[in-house]
DNA sequence: ATTCGCAAATTTGTTAGACAACTTATAAAC
DNA sequence: GTTTATAAGTTGTCTAACAAATTTGCGAAT
C-alpha cells in the first residue's frame, strides 16, 4: 500500500497550486498580447468563475503578476496590464533550460563578464581580490564534480563581478550563475574529460593574476579564453 | 471641497496595500540574511499576528514572495527561503533610480548593446533590418524630445537585440530601457542641446549602417561611440 | 531498546460570505 | 448644462471553516 502510494508520488509528484496556474494563464495571455497595454483585466469576480475557483485564489494569482511588474491595480476601478516597456523585473520563465537556451544565455553571459573582468581589474580592492582567491582556493580543495566545486567556481565569477564595485553586476551575475548552475553540474558529470577541474583552475588562475596586476585588456581576454573553453568542454567532449 | 480632496490625495496619493508593504518587509528580510536560506518563514498563523492583519493578506505577500523566486512552499510543512543561487527573477527594486544608479545600469548596459550590435551585424535578416529602419524612420519624423521620440530610440536598440536571434538579448535590452525610459527623457527635456535629435540620428545611422554591410567590429565601435556621446549628453550637457 | 504503524496536531491550500474603501456610471436638482 | 447626490461596480480586508499534506508523538509489536 505504502508503496504504491510512492509510485503515485512519483508519477504525479507536483499538484501546481492553482493560483501558480493562474498566474502563468493570465501571465502567457498578457506577454502575447491577449490582453492589450493599459486594458484591464476581468474583474476578480469573472475571473474566479471562469477558473472554476474562489476569488481568494484569483486574489493570489494576481498577486504574483503585479510583484512580475504586469499589472497594476486600483482600488474600485480595477486590474490594468502595464506596458511592456515599463516592465520592472526580469524572469527566466522557471522551467528546465533546453540546451538551446543554455546556449543563448551563455552568449549574454559572454560579453558581460569580460566587461566585468575589466572592470574589476580596474577597481578591485585588496579584499575583494582576497575574495576570489579564496574562491579558487575552495575550488582547488573540492572533490571533482561536486556540488561544493561548482558553487567555488560560481563564486569566483561572482567575487569578480562584486570586485567591479557596481552592484548591478554582482546581482545580475549571480542571477545568471544561479541559472547555468544546474546545466554546469550535469555537464560537469557527464564529461569524459578527467582534467576539467585543473584546467578550469588554470584558467581562473590567469584571469586572476591579471585582475591583480590591474591590467583589464588582459583580464578580458583570459575571461574571453576561459567562456570559451569551458562552453567547448561543456557542449564539445 | 473637491480641491481640497485634491490636494489630501496628493499629500496621500498612494496608501499601499498590506499585502505589498509586508512582501516588501519579508523580502528585504530575506535579502539581508535575517531569515537564513533553507530556514523556514514563520507560519502564515504567526505572520498575521506579527503584522496585524489577516491570513489572506500574509498569504497574498507570500504570493508575491514566491512570484520573486524568494521561497516556496510545501503544503503541511511551511514556506522555505530559496538559497540565493537558485533565484530565477531579476528586479530592479522599483523605486526611482539615483543618479548614481542610472549610471551604474548603463555600465552594464554598454558591454550588451555592443555584443548586441556585433551579433545583428553576423545575424540580422532582411525584416529584422526593415524593424531598424523603421524605428529610426519614426524618431526622424518624432517631435524634439516628445515621448514618442524616445519611444522610438528604445525600438531601436530593442530591434537591435532582436536581430541577434537571441530571444534573452531582445528581452533584457527591453528591460533595462523600459528602466533607463524615464531618466532619458527627463534627460531629453532638460538639455540645453538643441542638435540632440540630429546628433542621435547620426549615430544610429552609422550603427545601422556598419549593421547592414554585416561588419561586426564596425557595428560594435558605432554603438560604443554612441553610448559614450549619449552618456555624456545625459550627465554633461 | 528499536522500529513500525497510526492517530493527532500543524500547516498550507481553498472556499464562502461579508463588509470597507474607492471609483465610475446614473439620475436628480439647480 | 453643470453640479451634486445616489447607486452600482470593483478591489482591499476580515472571519470562519474545511480539505490536503506534512510532521510529530505515542503506543504496540518485535
């Protein structure tokens, strides 16, 4: 009994709550243009009925598009989408990235940490350089493939990315990081290759030193050398 | 009477509802460690006595917690914090941009429009061309600093990123102009420089241009001429 | 003493109904 | 025709209850 139970778990192991649902619903029917900029939403009263649910639900589905800066609501007067131009947050829509989209947020990713690398050569202070040392230090003691090396080696471009001293890229870099993170773990797994993580320590190590000897050309590039492998190392072997 | 009512709602024009004042509170909460990641938020029970209001409300921001990717919850057990790692949203906090911030964005904007550039130069097709020109047709024809001029410098750069064929390119570069929307047309309209549009005009047609010939390097010199002649413009002038 | 089973207590998910606060449309009064 | 009350409609909040899932604690069987 118990055991079947657990295979039920397993089949159908996440019930969305139902204002998740809704939200995603009102969310797809907005960003494609369903429902038109500054037009308001149904009024929580049809909504509930059309959803076959309460209004507290609707309430909460709502919720969670005005916190996504898509809606915005008035007292009395009623639910209106904002347009898209004035949309205040940025979303990777949650799911499970496709190798496609790990591709195309590697390519964001590109040009922003050689600008970070830069910028950090330029600016970095003595404790922030003490920072991504210790990164790499943590990195170089981990076990190979394990979760504490690949949270060392996210740290690292994250301690770079604090060291430019503007706040935007340190978030904006663990926003991505924390999104490739479980795309670097299998990838890391999977590969063949047996010297990934000395190779990878090689080539922070280089970015490293030319973020300490303040010299931002080169600390671009050695960041550029090191995208650039490890997206081979991660698609290619 | 009804001026008098007029002014109370501009001393008090925006009483904020619980729900978003507690979200707030809960999240800054979050953010600055005071609720450890992997540690529980106190039950929804609690957090009504705590802030003084009903459970609907405590769970409407809870909704909005869990739109942000900050916690989530498991019915029966509790409502957990997510390690920062693991956020999926991206947010500026709302509130208006510092000066300071403004400039902060648009250091990480400069390194994106570049790539953004270079890639459409590679990668652009003949409608994507076409959706350039025509942005750069509508801020011709715009009046001087009207909103709908600067509507049609953020299409610009937006069509830009879209041509780049990567979909997280096109929605972050909307983004961060939706965000930069405002401080540029204050900007606009408190210049003293009359040629503003014609200098802008100039500069993106040098961009479209070196686009157009599919000259990358080209493209992504233009486009850094151009920020740095607009960021001037912005702070200088 | 340990483990297993099971019921009880907790906690989130959902529903229903009600009233307050605010906005908008309508009708009445001037 | 304009302005002013009135009413209707809509979001904001509260209360009370039950459902569904998890956790906890207790007792029994081994």
């Amino acid at each position: 009994m118990t055991r079947e139970d657990a295979l039920v778990q397993l089949r159908a192991p996440a019930k969305t709550p139902a204002a998740e649902e809704i939200a995603r619903n009102l969310a797809a029917s907005i960003r494609d243009g369903a429902i038109a900029a500054g037009k308001k939403l149904p009024t929580e009263q049809r909504l509930s009925v059309q959803y076959g649910v309460s209004r507290t639900v609707v309430r909460e589905a709502i919720s969670r598009l005005k916190s996504d800066g898509l809606v915005e609501s008035r007292q009395g007067s009623g639910v209106s989408v904002i347009p898209a131009s004035l949309r205040r947050s940025f979303k990777l829509n949650g799911a499970v990235l496709e190798k496609q989209q790990v591709l195309a947020l590697l390519e964001l990713r590109q040009p922003l940490e050689m600008a970070s690398a830069r910028l950090a050569a330029v600016r970095h202070t003595l404790q922030e350089l003490a920072e991504i040392a210790d990164a790499q230090d943590r990195m170089k003691e981990s076990e190979d493939w394990s979760d504490e090396g690949v949270q060392a080696d996210l740290d690292f471009h994250h301690a770079i990315a604090k060291a430019t001293g503007n706040p935007f890229y340190a978030d904006f870099m663990a926003f991505l990081g924390g999104a490739l993170r479980a795309t670097i773990l299998t990838a890391r797994s999977e590969s063949k290759n047996p010297n990934i993580k000395t190779i990878t320590l090689q080539e922070h190590l280089k970015i490293a030193q030319a973020i300490e000897a303040r010299d931002p050309e080169a600390a671009g590039h050695a960041m550029l050398l090191h995208l650039q492998g490890a997206s081979l190392r991660m698609t290619g072997d």
